[in-house]
C-alpha cells in the first residue's frame, strides 16, 4: 500500500508559515516605527498560525501513518 503524497499540504503548511512570519515581522516594523500602533494582534496572530500549522502537520502526520499502520495484518495475529 503506497502512502499517500504530501505535495499539496506541504504546500498550504509552507504558504502558511510565509504568512505567519510575514505577520511577526509586520509587527516588529510597526513597533520598531513606534507609531504608536497597537502590535498585540499582529504578533498573537502570527504565532497562533505558526504554532496552529506545527501542531496540526505533526498531529496529522502521526495519525495517518498509525492508521495506515493499523490497516497493515499483524504477523503476531
């Protein structure tokens, strides 16, 4: 049984990622302009997509290859 490809998602996780850095570094400039912005939202949202994406990528990855694993015939019976 071939596993299935991860092109697509590696794809969204990066886009993602590029999005969420780009918010992080959004943030840093407009603090670092000291316009007296408020940056909290740029940065908690920034890490949450950052932090959201990890979690989901580690989480989806581990579930399907243990439910791909389960499918498999245990030798042992």
């Amino acid at each position: 049984m071939s596993k299935p490809s991860w092109k697509n998602r590696r794809r969204y996780i990066f886009a993602s990622f590029i999005i969420g850095a780009i918010m992080l570094l959004g943030s840093t400039f407009v603090a670092l302009a000291g316009n007296g912005s408020d940056v909290s939202d740029l940065v908690t949202g920034g890490v949450a997509l950052v932090t959201l994406i990890l979690t989901s990528y580690i989480f989806g990855a581990v579930w399907e290859d243990k439910s791909l694993h389960n499918k498999e015939e245990n030798p042992d019976g």
